[in-house]
C-alpha cells in the first residue's frame, strides 16, 4: 500500500508544490490537501492518512492546535511540522502536540520525498540540525527544580542498554546510526527502542528526545 498523505499550508504554492512531488512518487499518494488548520483536522479525519505535512502557521486554527487534535483522534498519523524559519518558536509547543519532525518549506525535493519515507516507517525527523537546535534551546528553557530525584526513578526502570540508546536518540541518530555505535543489530535497537517507549509511557522517539533532556540523560550542547 502507498504511503497516504495530507499536505495543509495555507500558501496554495507551497501546498500544490509538494503534494505534485510526493504524488509522482509510486509509493506516495497524497490523498487531500487543506488550506487551514481546520480543513487540515477534518482531511485527517476523513482519510485517516499515514503522515501529516502540517504547516506551524495556518488561519482558523494554527498547526499546533491542530496537531495535538490529530494526535489525540488519530495517534497513528505522524505529524511533520512545516516552517519557514530554522528558529521558530512556535514549534517547541508542537514537540508535546506530538509532532514526529520539522522541515523547512525551503527543503529539497529529494529531503522531502525522503522525510516523508522516513517518519511513515515510525522514524523520526530528529537528524537535521533545525531540529537538534529546537530541541536543545527549548530543554535550556525547562524550568529546573530542586529535587532530582523523580527523574533518576523515572529512569529505574531501563537497562543499562536501554539508557545508551535513549542517549543516542537524543544526539538525533537514526537506528542504523545508534546500531554502529553500539554494535548491535537494527532490530535489537528497535527493540530497545520501543521498550524505551513502553516503560516510559511516551509517545514516540521526539518524547524519548526531550525525556532524555528533562531527566538530565543528555545534556544541550554535549554530544
């Protein structure tokens, strides 16, 4: 079955722009365009796709409210958040409305046909240096407390195993890349992948992400 897609930007060129490349692709079939956030919610309602290109700045209602819509009716519609700056503000809210990525609108056609591939598969967009650097300057902005240990609890529960791949998650390496580094198999990592995700109750590998921030397993700017 081709990957289905709904592509919502309220610019109609950038919107038919990328639904044209990633209809022309024979494993990508985009099933309905929207102009707004609303039009967005109720495309995902209609077609149930299986990833969302979801611009952060939309009349009615804007991507961030919609995203959080679609995650909580449609959990497995990966959300790819659309923006026209490297730095936008308005995407560290769609971290938690259960965004699985960014792109730039200015991406290359091959990166989007690519990204799309990629989060449809259950990875996430977490490689490219927009998203590093989102992800880091908003767990700077997290307010600290004094008692540190509902973290270290939070954390009880993993493997050692499973703690070093929640750390390379976070350093936003794909499975391939945290399979080399730990020399074990593609499978054993999403194994430990979705254990990590299971035990911790997140939602996907960007939880994973700004959970490793939050509980001190990786630091901003440390590699």
């Amino acid at each position: 079955m081709p990957i289905s897609v709904v592509v919502a930007d309220d610019q109609g060129l950038v919107r038919s722009g990328f639904a044209m490349i990633l209809d022309a692709q024979p494993d990508i079939c985009v099933v309905a365009e929207a102009g707004d956030g609303l039009e967005a919610v109720e495309a995902v309602r209609a077609h149930r796709p299986d990833v969302l290109l979801l611009d952060v700045r939309m009349p009615r209602m804007d991507g961030i409210e919609a995203a959080r819509v679609v995650s909580a009716e449609a959990p497995s519609c990966r959300i790819v958040m659309l923006t026209t700056f490297d730095v936008d503000e308005y995407v560290y809210d769609a971290l938690y409305a259960g965004a699985a990525g960014f792109l730039l609108k200015d991406v290359r056609r091959d990166d989007l046909v690519h990204a799309v591939r990629m989060v449809a598969s259950g990875e996430a967009l977490l490689a490219p240096s927009v998203t590093r650097r989102l992800i880091a300057d908003y767990t700077r902005r997290l307010p600290r407390t004094e008692a540190p240990a509902e973290p270290a609890e939070r954390l009880a529960v993993l493997t050692t195993r499973e703690r070093e791949t929640m750390r390379c998650l976070a350093l936003g390496m794909s499975n391939a890349e945290i399979a080399e580094a730990l020399v074990v198999s593609e499978h054993t990592v999403k194994t430990h992948v979705s254990s990590i995700l299971g035990k911790l109750g997140l939602r996907d590998r960007v939880h994973a992400v700004i959970c490793a921030y939050e509980t001190g397993l990786a630091v901003p700017g440390t590699t």
